[in-house]
C-alpha cells in the first residue's frame, strides 16, 4: 500500500516504493501501485552530463566554458543512492598531483553501491586535470593559479577561477556537505591531518566536528579566522562554510608516492564519515581523542641552493630546533632552518630543490584543550 494515498493499512513509505523500482519492478508496475512513489522515483540528480536516476550511477563531465582562455571538462561521477537523501559532494585533485588523494576518491567512486546508499555522491576526482597531466605541482598550468585560492570564482575570469565558479554553483551551492580531498605534493613530505573551521553557526558546526572525528584522522588543525565574505571565500570547503554547509578538508600522501597506507585512510575516512551521516549503513569509527592544533607555522627558507632535511614528517620537534639546512652548489651551508615554536612537523619538504621564500616546513602547534 502506498503511503501516499493517506491509506494506513500497510503503510509503505516511497523509499521502498524506490528501492522496488531499482530491483527491476518496471515503472508502470510501480506507478500504478503508488503514483507518489513513482513520481519520487523518478528523480534524477545530475551534474554536468552525469546524470543518475535514483539506484544508478553516472559518468560524465562538468564544462568549464572557454573563456579568456581555453576551455576544459572537470570529471564528475554521481552515484544516486537508491534512498533519497542528502548530498555529498567529495572533492580531490585541485592539485593534480597529490596522487593519494585522487586514487582514494577513485576507489571509492568503485566501491559505493548506490543501491546500498541514501542520498547522493557527486565525486569530483580530479578538478585540475593540466596538472596531472603535465606532473605540475601546486597551480593549474594553464594560468599559474592555485585552484584553491580563487573562490567563489569568476565567470570571466581566468580558467582556475572559471573553473571555481562552475564548481560554487553547480556542485558547492547543490550540495549538503562536502569533503575537500588533499595531500603532500610532489615536494612536501607530509603525514596525514584534516581541518576543521568552526563557524559559530551551532548545528552546523556538530555536524562537521562529527564528520571531521569520523573521518578518523589523528591530527585536526582548527582553522579559525577563515574569509567570511561569500565573495572572497578562497577555499572551496571555506565556500560551502560560508553557505551553511558542513565541510572538512583531509589531506594524506606525500610527494608524488601512492603508498596505500595513505590511500586506506583517506578511503576508510570517507566510508565512516559516510555512516556518520547516515549514508551508508553501519557504525562509523570515529577518532576519539585526536591531537587538536590550534595554529601552525610555515617556516620559509632564508636562502636558495640545496635543502638537506633533518627531521622526518610527523616527529614532534622543540622550539629552536633544526629543521634542516640549505647549502650552495658548493657544499657550503648558507642557512639553517629552525623550528619557531614546538610542535609537529606536519609536512617538510621532500626535495633538494630549494628557492629563497619557499616553505622548509610546517609545524602544527597542540591546542592546551580540546575543542
Ligand atoms: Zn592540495
């Protein structure tokens, strides 16, 4: 009986009436048996050229128009849970080549079942493809931009920020949460965190310290003081914040190696954070009392030559100590890189390549508390 028709008798709700339709009862059976339910069943989500009914999932790819500059599809893959529900937008890729963290969105792109899932995934794997595809770290090579810099976009703009425009409104703006995916680049020796930015909006903020303890990962840096003007948001979970939308970054992998301990973690994180929200059956696992950071500190090198590493990413280091040192092409050593306060080294550089400015290190600084 259908729910629908107000007929208690046997109440049968239209998520059932979808999950019929999904396991083959054909579309006439079901709208003769329930016309709400068929109605519901119906509905599609797509994005771009991806479209998935209710129970299906989809390809395709989201246009950035041409512009000042040339044109370019991003990936997109919707998996439309065969429950209705909210969405998910997972995000990877906006530097190409933070290998672990595209693989990871990948592999769960291969796992989710939709007729195992409430809701939708929109899955971007790879938002800036030029820079894969060219092995250039940190910025889009077709304008130089770091492709996390430059939301909410701008539709006449460059193709970064054209590209962070189509994404602000046709994936940002559509969606309920969202998990921006990154990693140590092809220079950056880096052991896994995730942000969490509070907003002071209440619900909101439950919800993305519950995604953010689900995901797992052992070293949160709180990250307040964040643009709150929609118009200059920067970031792209700092974008979907600002619009009401609980949203974390997670960053696992390190310089160009895809070592599946990285990858495990970013993938189990999804999948738990997923059962958090009540996506996906099953309890999460979340972290239950992780290193909270309350700021970190980029430590730059004072001059250009070769960068010889002291400490490895993740060991826990004084203030005052050595970080490492920079020679010229002589052998000579011409600055000694040290860390400003104590904490952990949350990435070092990973390369021997070493430019005047560029960052020697990060140290993440423990909270006294936990928030
Ligand atoms: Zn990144």
């Amino acid at each position: 009986m259908c729910y629908a028709r107000g007929d208690g008798r046997q109440a049968m709700n239209w998520q059932k009436a979808a999950t019929r339709l999904a396991v083959g009862m054909t579309m006439a059976a079901v709208v003769a048996w329930c016309p709400k339910a068929a109605a519901q069943a119906q509905i599609s989500y797509r994005v771009g050229t991806a479209e998935a009914l209710r129970g299906q999932r989809a390809n395709g790819v989201l246009e950035v128009p041409k512009g000042v500059d040339a044109g370019y599809g991003i990936p997109v893959i919707v998996v439309n849970g065969v429950m209705p529900g909210r969405v998910l937008a997972l995000v990877a890729g906006a530097h190409g080549t933070e290998y672990a963290s595209i693989l990871a969105l990948e592999r769960v792109a291969a796992i989710l079942d939709p007729m195992h899932l409430t809701g939708t995934v929109v899955i971007l794997p790879l938002v800036n493809p030029a820079s894969f595809e060219h092995m250039v770290p940190h910025v889009n090579p077709v304008d130089g931009k770091n492709m996390n810099r430059f939301y909410p976009g701008k539709a006449d703009g460059t193709q970064t920020e054209r590209a962070a425009y189509v994404m602000t409104k046709e994936v940002v703006e559509r969606c309920d949460y969202l998990i921006d995916y990154h990693g140590g680049d092809l220079d950056e020796s880096l052991r896994p965190y995730s942000y969490w930015g509070p907003t002071g909006h209440e619900e909101q903020d439950r919800i993305s310290k519950e995604m953010v303890l689900a995901f797992g990962l052992n070293h949160i840096i709180l990250w307040r003081d964040r643009p709150t003007d929609p118009a200059a948001t920067r970031y792209l979970d700092n974008t979907a914040s600002v619009k009401g939308k609980p949203a974390i970054v997670v960053e696992a992998g390190h310089a160009g190696t895809v070592e599946s301990d990285d990858v495990n973690l970013l993938v189990t994180g999804t999948i738990s954070t997923m059962r958090a929200l009540k996506m996906l059956e099953g309890p999460p696992l979340p972290i239950e009392n992780p290193v909270w950071l309350e700021k970190t500190e980029t430590v730059a090198s004072e001059k250009g030559g070769i960068f010889y590493p002291l400490v490895l990413r993740s060991v826990y280091v004084a203030e005052g100590e050595k970080l490492g040192y920079v020679t010229d092409y002589y052998g000579n050593i011409v600055s000694t890189a040290r860390a400003p306060v104590a904490g952990v080294v949350l990435h070092i550089c990973a390369v021997p390549t070493m430019k005047q400015g560029d960052t020697v290190a990060v140290i993440g600084v423990p909270a006294e508390k936990a928030p």
